[in-house]
C-alpha cells in the first residue's frame, strides 16, 4: 500500500511538473499582453493598441485629385497642385550639413504657408534581435531568424500578436494553444511588439499605414504646427520624408489628404529620373515655361541631380522671365550663392538697388526718429541753445537711455 501511495505521488508530481512547464509560456504571455512585464527576461510596459493589434489602413483612399499633378520628386511620387489656382508649390532648397535638400511649400493663394515638405533621409531598417535575455534562448529566435526583413516589416504593420485568453485547466485548450502557438511562434510575438516599440513613437497622435510599406506617424508641435512624418521601406532601407503643416491655416487638412493620399515610394535613377521629368518640362508650351508649372517641373528635374547647375541655373532664368518679384526668389539665390557660389540672376543690379533702397528707407526712418524724439524732450529750466546740434548734445548727455531687447515674436 505504501508503494502505492508512493508510485501515486511520483506520478502526481510528474504530471503537475508537465503540466506547469506545457503551460509556464502562455501564463507568461497572457501576463505580458493584460498587463505587461517588468522582468530580469522581458520588458514590456506599453500597453497602447499598436503594439499589439498593428496600424489601422488610411482613412483616405486612393484616386485622381482634380487640378493636381503626380511629380516624381527625389526618391517619393508626391501629387502637388498643378492647374489648381487655391494652391502652389514654392521651392525652398537648403543645404543640410554638407548635402542639398529639395524641400518646397505648398501655399495658398495669399503665399501664405500652408505646409512645408522636408527632412528626406535614409537608414538601414535594424531587424537586430533585442537585448532582452529572453532573446538568448535558441527555441525563442527560431522563427526570427527564419524571417526575412520584408516578412518582418509587413508582420510589424499587420499582425496582431493578441491570443485568445482560453481555460490552461482545459485539455482541449491546452491542446489548441499547443498546436497553433508553439514556443517559437510566441517568441517572435515578442519580437514584433519590440520593433514596434522602436518603429512607434510614443508621443505620436496618430499611426495609420497607407499602403502594405508606408508608416504614417501624426505629431503635435508648438505654435499650433502638426508633424506627419512619413516611413517607407524598401529592400532593408527606410526612407523618411516629414511634412509640417499650420493648423491656424483653415485649408491645412484639405491640401494635406491631397498631398499624401497618392503618396508612395518612387526610388531616384538619377539623370534618368533626372531627364523624365526634364521633358515633361519641355512638352509644355514655350510661354507655359515661364510660368508655375515650368517651375514645379524644373525644380523636380533638379531633385534628382542636386549637383546640376544646369537645371538650377535654368530654373533661375524662367523664374526670372515669368512673373516672380525679385523678394520671392531670394531664398534660391540665397541657396544658391552658398551650394554653386553664385545666384545665376540676371538681376544682380536690380538686388543690390533693391538693397541700397532698403538702406534709405531705414536711414530715414531713423532720422524722422530722432526728430520726433528731439520735438518730444521736455528740457527742465530756461536754456538757450545756439542750434540744433547744441540742442541734441545738452540731450544726449543728460538722457537716460533704455536698452530694449530685440523683438523676436514674428520669427
């Protein structure tokens, strides 16, 4: 009878031992996706939708946007307002550390900005297995490392990594859980909700896909400015493009939905990208060139070969023929003078006229200050004065002089 009893509670153990390892895992993971884990292993303590269930599609479907045009713009197919006569593309180039940046604006018809595209970059898409020491575990990495990178990044975008919370006291539903969550697949769970914790920004607004390889991250900035930055990945790269927009614009959500609804990955080949748009530019009429539209097209030629001075140059030189006041191209002669060296204006006496009146105006600005403050000086006593000069030293030497801080609420 002892031996019995014995053999009863060897076997008594062995079965709990089994069964508290067969279920230790999906304990651990229905942990982690109620409430999250804070372990020596694993840590996961975001809990927001994203990370587990994967970004829900744009709201905005694709199709034809009256009046606007799509342009292929260094490495992106972006629509711009083309016969549109609301809105217009303006070029704003800058130069960041050592490279030229394309970027533009789109304003309304008062030139008032009503978004700015910039920031175009490129990183290696880091698929690297996490530093969790969960991740040390053969059986866990099986299926990461069996993956390649596009598998991966759809999987970031779309897979829902929540599992059915079932009774782990129920044999049919251990049995379930075994057969369509093994120990490796979980692992790679955990995997997703790490690279879509690096990919996710915390802070962001909003995160929708649009489209199976393009991220679209919403953010609020200061002075009512909202921040779309933009994910694309392609062969084991992500290319970035931000757009900042003004909500105190009325217009901002329209022209925004136009700008990237169509919006998609388009990799530059260059002088080959380079001439298609380049002869798009020399299909339209001789006198449309002097216009918007031969701008727009230019100044996308130029996107795809920032090196070129020739399209630059050109660009300059219809710009200057058409209807452009010398204030609105001075950020491109600007941009120019510092990347080529030189504005290619035929202008230049026309720019250093305008400076020259600029300098009037404020010297006799000034004057007719000093006036009003000489007629406004209240001089206590009877004292006689020669002249003016006189005047002005007795005051100059007896007033007591404020410093005022500069004023630097417009910019």
């Amino acid at each position: 009878m002892k031996k019995l009893i014995f053999l009863t509670t060897i076997l008594v153990l062995v079965i709990s031992s089994a069964y508290l390892v067969v279920t230790m895992p999906y304990r651990f993971y229905y942990t982690f996706q109620d409430e999250g884990i804070q372990s020596d292993y694993f840590i996961a303590t975001k809990q927001y939708e994203s990370l587990y269930k994967g970004l829900s599609p744009y709201e905005n479907s694709r199709g034809v946007t009256p009046f606007w045009k799509s342009i292929h713009f260094q490495n992106f197919q972006f629509d711009i307002p083309f016969d549109d006569v609301s809105f217009k593309v303006f070029p704003r180039p800058s130069i960041s550390k050592i490279q030229a940046q394309p970027y533009f604006d789109i304003v309304d018809y008062k030139n008032r900005r009503v978004l700015s595209v910039n920031d175009f970059e490129i990183e290696k898409f880091n698929v690297a297995i996490p530093m969790d020491a969960i991740f040390n575990l053969p059986v866990v990495t099986q299926f990461i490392k069996a993956s390649s990178n596009q598998e991966v990044w759809l999987d970031v975008l779309n897979l829902n990594i929540k599992i059915k919370k079932l009774n782990l006291y129920s044999y049919k539903d251990i049995k379930y859980l075994l057969s369509n969550y093994s120990l490796p697949k979980l692992g790679y769970f955990l995997y997703i909700y790490k690279m879509r914790e690096q990919l996710f920004a915390k802070d962001a607004t909003r995160i929708v896909q649009n489209g199976p390889f393009h991220i679209m991250q919403f953010f609020d900035e200061a002075n009512n400015i909202g921040v779309l930055k933009n994910y694309f990945y392609e062969k084991g790269r992500i290319y970035r493009a931000t757009i900042r927009y003004n909500k105190n614009n009325p217009d901002h959500n329209v022209v925004l939905d136009k700008l990237v609804k169509n919006l998609k990955l388009n990799l530059s080949r260059d002088e080959e990208s380079s001439l298609a748009m380049y002869n798009e530019f020399r299909k339209l009429k001789y006198e449309k060139r002097f216009e918007y539209k031969g701008m727009a097209l230019l100044y996308s030629a130029w996107s795809h070969e920032l090196e070129n001075e020739a399209f630059y140059r050109e660009m300059i030189y219809y710009l200057e023929k058409g209807n452009y006041k010398t204030a609105q191209l001075f950020s491109l002669y600007d941009f120019a003078k510092r990347k080529f060296g030189k504005t290619f204006s035929s202008r230049d006496e026309v720019l250093k006229d305008d400076l020259k009146a600029k300098i009037e105006i404020e010297t006799k600005k000034e004057r007719k200050k000093q006036e009003r403050d000489l007629a406004d000086y209240q001089i206590s006593g009877e004292v006689d004065f020669k002249d003016d000069d006189a005047k002005l030293d007795y005051i100059l030497k007896n007033i007591e002089v404020k410093e005022e801080k500069d004023d630097l609420s417009e910019y």
